[in-house]
C-alpha cells in the first residue's frame, strides 16, 4: 500500500527469513529477521501482526526514535505506549491475498499520542487514500463491531446463499444484479428504507415455505434469526 | 420497464382511479378500473399485483385470448392455469420507489406454459435486459429464498449497523468501500474463500469484546448468530 502510493521501504523484518524475503523482494527492500538489524533512522515503523501480538512487538521498538505504527481495527493506540512516538494507520478495507484493492478510495483510520504526529499520519495517508479520517480508539474500536457487521456477515449470508445455489443447482450468478444493487442502495440511502421481501411484508406463509425448502439446519436458522429480527425492526417502526 | 424499452402499454387496470390514472399517465396508456373495460385485442397482459391476489385477477381473465404473466418470484406458473395462455415475467431485482434501476442488467427470469409462448417471453424479455433465463416454477421459488437472502438479510445486516454507527455517532459512510468492495468480490468469486474477520478466525476474545461494545440487544443475538454460524462453515471446512 506504502509502497505502491511512492513510498520507500527500507526493511522488512518477520521472523521468518522466507516470509520476510518474499515481501522485501516486492517491495525492493532489506529482508531481517532481528530487531537488532533494524535502521534506526527510518521515519516510520508499521508493525503490521496479529493484534495479540502488537503489544509484544513494540516491546522491542523501545530504543527506536521514529514513529511506530499499528494496523489494526481494534487495539487501542495505548497498546503502543512502551514507545516515544506512536500512532494508529487502519486502513477499513477487506483484503484477500488474491484480489487487488483499490488503494485510493480505501478510508484510513489514523490516530497518534500527538498532534503533530497525527497531522503526520494524516498527511502520509493522504498520499495513499483520498479518504481520510482521525479516529480514536475507543471510536475506531467500535467501528470495527460495525465493519465486522458490513463485511463479515453480509458476506456469510452470501457464501450461505452460493452454497445453497450449488446444491439445489441454482445459477447463483443470476442474483449479481441484486447483490450489486443491494450495495449501491444500502451506501446511497439510509438503507433502513430499502428493506423489502417476505419478512417487511410480515408475509408469514411465505416464510414458512421458504423455512420448509431450506435443508440446510444451520442455513434454516439463520433464515428464522434474520427474518424476526426484520419483523421487530419493522414493528418498531410503526 | 417494458414502456421504457419500447413496447406500447394500451391500458393499466387497477381497483382505484387514482392509482391507474398515476399510472397511466406515465406510460401513455388508457386508466381502467372494471375487468369489462379490458381491450381484448392487445398481446399481453401483466398482472402486478400482490402473490395472494394474482389467481383471482386470473380468474377474471377467462375469455382473454392474448397472454397472461405474472411477475412474481415465488407464485408458481399454474396459478394462471384458468387462463389459455400463460407465463411468468419475473424481473430479479429490488425495486423501491426512489431508485431507478438499470434494466438491461436486471435479470428477468421467464416461464409459460406451452413453448411457443416461453419463446415468445424470452424474446420480449431480451428487448428489455441482456440477462434473461428460462427458469420452471420449482427452481424460481428456491432462487426466491436465495435472493431473500442475498438481498433482504444483508440489507437488514447494513441496515443494523447504519443505526448502531448513528446511535454511536460513528461515521457510517467510512463503510462504503468496505460494502462496495464485499459485493464486487462476492459476485466475482466463491464468498466462501473471502471470508475474514473474528469469527473466521475464532478470535472469540474480539467476538467478546463485540458483544459487550453492541447495546441493542437484537443487533447483540444477530452478532452472536451470525459469528457462530461462521465459526461452525470453518470447523467444517478443516
């Protein structure tokens, strides 16, 4: 991402050699495996692991002069605190190793324990993204809960939805249209507006049919879960 | 969507003046409230009304000669069956009021009873969209339940979590490209192999932490549903 928006990559250190020449060859940049090969006169460190490993990590960066970020969701900017300078680079986006992303419209969420060092941030990942935002943590934690919504179970329910395309041999790419479209609604209009279908209709016998054409018991579930909870929200409304 | 593609609309029939009149007006056609009004003479007729009403507009139909649809995803075909000629022009899209469609990629699926008339269909449907498929009762009433849940369930999901970030005045619109992006790669892939987050990663220390951030007790037991459902897809996967 750094990399790709001009920036230059100094080193990238992992535990493992093989894993860290790999990313450096990309990025044209020193592989290391130990902290105490770092160049302490780069101007920025990511510390881009696992986020119960953050804390372990910076433990090491105490000498180190420059910024160090990290890049998670959800571990609070404090979890750095072992060092001088110190801030947060998140960047919201769902990546898999084999679908490229579109750095410039990804929003970054940044954050540092100063003013000058969050202008800093903000300003570098201004050159990576055209969507910028200085979060708190306790707001970019919180986020996260409404990300994991968005992505992680919309997508669920489309992986369920594919799997049940598959098995009653279905053409699954006939509901492309309504999945893009679903998208384009939900980030055009409050998408609370645009609920349709059998449970905003409190079309029970509908229901009860599509519950007695689904086989799949874990599938059936989520089928009743979601589809009282859209009742409730739509009674509420009334 | 057939006035807008080019056909002529002769007359639209509903119960109330007002309604067929509005109606009318916008497609040029003549407003009818009485079945006795009905011009014998035209190719097609439409019945667009709701599932448990469209057998007893048929049943009005009796003596018409042209062809009969209905554009419903789940009524089955014999439900126009007191009618000579019949079929179904099912357009697999969501539809509200304040957001025009692109019909030319909106698929529409169609069905009829002799296959004369299912050609004909197809054909009139190919006027309208590039997407049209043959499609019999029993296969359209289960892609229903899949467009129920690629459609209603993660728009209810989207919908939850618009109303969480306003309730925690967190910026919803830094979601958009996390939506955009999980669209664009469900319909591009299997939505299996994009599955990320806690509960894909059984990080059940952040589902914890979710659950204690959610405050809305329906959006907390769909954050637990949802995050179980996709713990047990991965379990079985391994």
């Amino acid at each position: 991402m750094l990399y790709k928006s001009g920036f230059t990559i100094k080193q990238i250190l992992s535990r493992h050699i093989n894993h860290a020449d790999r990313v450096a060859e990309r990025v044209q940049a020193q592989a290391i495996v130990d902290f105490k090969d770092l160049d302490n006169s780069v101007d920025l460190i990511c510390i881009c692991v696992t986020d119960a490993n953050i804390m372990q990590v910076a433990n090491q960066l105490q000498g180190y002069n420059g910024l160090v970020v990290h890049t998670s969701g959800t571990v609070a900017l404090s979890a750095l605190q072992t060092v001088n300078r110190f801030g947060v680079f998140y960047p919201l986006q769902t990546f898999t190793k084999t679908v490229a992303v579109d750095f410039k419209s990804t929003p970054i969420l940044v954050e540092a324990n100063t003013p000058e060092d969050e202008a800093l941030l903000e300003n570098l990942a201004r050159r990576v993204s055209t969507n910028v935002e200085v979060l708190s943590s306790a707001k970019r934690e919180k986020l996260h809960v409404a990300a994991v919504i968005a992505n992680n179970f919309t997508n669920h329910l489309l992986a369920k939805a594919y799997n049940y395309c598959h098995e009653n041999n279905l053409p699954f790419h006939v509901l492309n249209a309504l999945i893009t479209e679903t998208a384009r609604k939900a980030i055009s209009e409050n998408p609370n507006q645009n609920q349709t279908g059998p449970a905003a209709r409190k079309d029970l016998q509908t229901i009860q049919r599509h519950l007695e054409i689904i086989t799949d018991l874990e599938l059936k579930k989520l089928y009743q879960t979601l589809s009282e909870s859209i009742i409730k929200s739509h009674e509420t409304k009334l």
